[in-house]
C-alpha cells in the first residue's frame, strides 16, 4: 500500500481545475486509488463525483492511497497535484 | 439506462466550448451542456430527480438514479463571490424532483460583479460520446436540456 498525506493548498480547494486534473490524473492509473480526508471515510479518485462531493477546502490535509504496480509513483503525482497551490 | 437532465435555468443552450472558462470548456469536468442565463431574478431548479450530495451557493450536485451525478455550477469563477448573490432555497442531502428549486440568484448581478454567468450543467464520470443536445438557443427552466445514455 503506497500512501501520501498532504495539505491542499489551491485557494479554491479541491474543486473546479485541481479537481478535475486530480481526476483525470488517477482515471488514467490501472490500479485502484483512493482520496480521503484525515480520519474520513475514503472515495474513489477516479470520480469527480466523488472527489467534488468530499468537498476539500483549502488547507484540509487529504490522504491518497494505492495499492499494485505503480502504486508509489501514482500517489507521488497525484499528492503533488493536489498541493500545488 | 438513461437520464434526461433539465435546463436549471432559463436562458440560451450552449455547447461547453462556448463557455468561457477551459476547464468547462475543454470538457475536463465531464461532457454536458451549459446555459447563458436570462438576465433578471430567478430560481436555479435541480436538473434531475435525486439527492444534492453537495450544495454551495454557486453550485450544486444532484445524483440520482445509478448514482449518477449532474453538475451545476451557477456563473464562472463564482466561488470568489463567496456566496454573495445567491440564496440556497434546500439543504444538503435533501432529496428533490427534477425542478425544484435550489439556489435563488439573479444573474444579472454576477455580470455586475464582472462575472460571467454561463451555467454549465456536466454529467459527472460520464464519457462524452454519452452525452447527446436536446436543445440548444432558447430554454425554460425545467425543459429538456441533454440526454445521458
């Protein structure tokens, strides 16, 4: 299991742009991944659905999961999407 | 299986690249359609039966059948508005038929506040051959906007 934990820091959050890079980044992965925020229930970061409806503002800290081939390298693009700021 | 999204709002359909904003209109949120919303007070109404999973004043998300969820996001860049101009008419998690109000708003004021107030409706995790234009030009709130297969 690779895992990050960030804090996101695009002053819209995790919505509109970020979102949907996020989303389309992880769409592309073979592997499942998910998006959760500290202590919560985790969603499937492959749904803008999902990932728009976790609603993440700006400075909650997020944790992204993976697990199988590529799974280091998947978290470490997408932590890195979602804390760009 | 297939769900008919509704115009939230009256105004003119039209295609996502004619929204001026890239994210929407290169399609990166999901396929759909948008609306440039008549001028004057008025009442953004749900676009499908289902449950607002998220409702911000200048956006919403209903999912309904299938989970599947329609955004509607009121004006562009309005996040930055932080709520001003907009009155939620429901609550989160309220489940709702297609047409009821949601959000009261007056799209002229945006347009004031030097924002555009193009509404784009995006069938969320859809792929775009999916999504098919029932109007385009003119529209009630409440008329069929674009088919989801």
């Amino acid at each position: 299991m690779a895992e990050r934990r960030v804090t996101v820091q695009a002053e819209v959050g995790l919505h509109a742009r970020p979102a949907a890079t996020f989303v389309q980044t992880a769409a592309k992965a073979g592997i499942d991944v998910t998006l959760a925020k500290v202590g919560g229930q985790p969603v499937n970061a492959k749904s803008i659905l999902s990932v728009l409806a976790l609603d993440v503002r700006q400075g909650e800290n997020v944790v992204i999961s993976a697990e199988g081939d590529g799974a280091e390298e998947l978290v470490e693009t997408l932590a890195a999407i979602a804390s760009a700021p | 299986m297939s769900t008919t999204v509704l115009a939230p709002v009256a105004g003119r359909a039209l295609v996502l690249a004619q929204v001026p904003d890239p994210v929407f209109s290169a399609g990166m949120v999901g396929p759909g359609l948008a609306v440039d919303p008549e001028r004057g007070a008025a009442e953004a109404v749900a676009p499908i039966d289902g449950q607002i999973v998220k409702l911000h004043a200048h956006a919403f998300i209903v999912a309904g059948a299938g989970g599947r969820g329609v955004l509607v996001h009121l004006g562009i860049d309005t996040v930055q508005l932080k709520g001003t101009g907009f009155r939620l008419l429901a609550r989160e998690g309220d489940l709702v038929s297609a047409g009821r109000p949601i959000v009261a708003w007056n799209p002229a004021d945006i347009e004031a506040a030097g924002r555009s107030p193009v509404c784009p409706v995006i069938a969320l995790d859809a792929a775009a051959e999916a999504v098919a234009a029932l109007a385009l030009g003119p529209v009630r709130a409440g008329d069929e906007l674009f088919r989801w297969e």
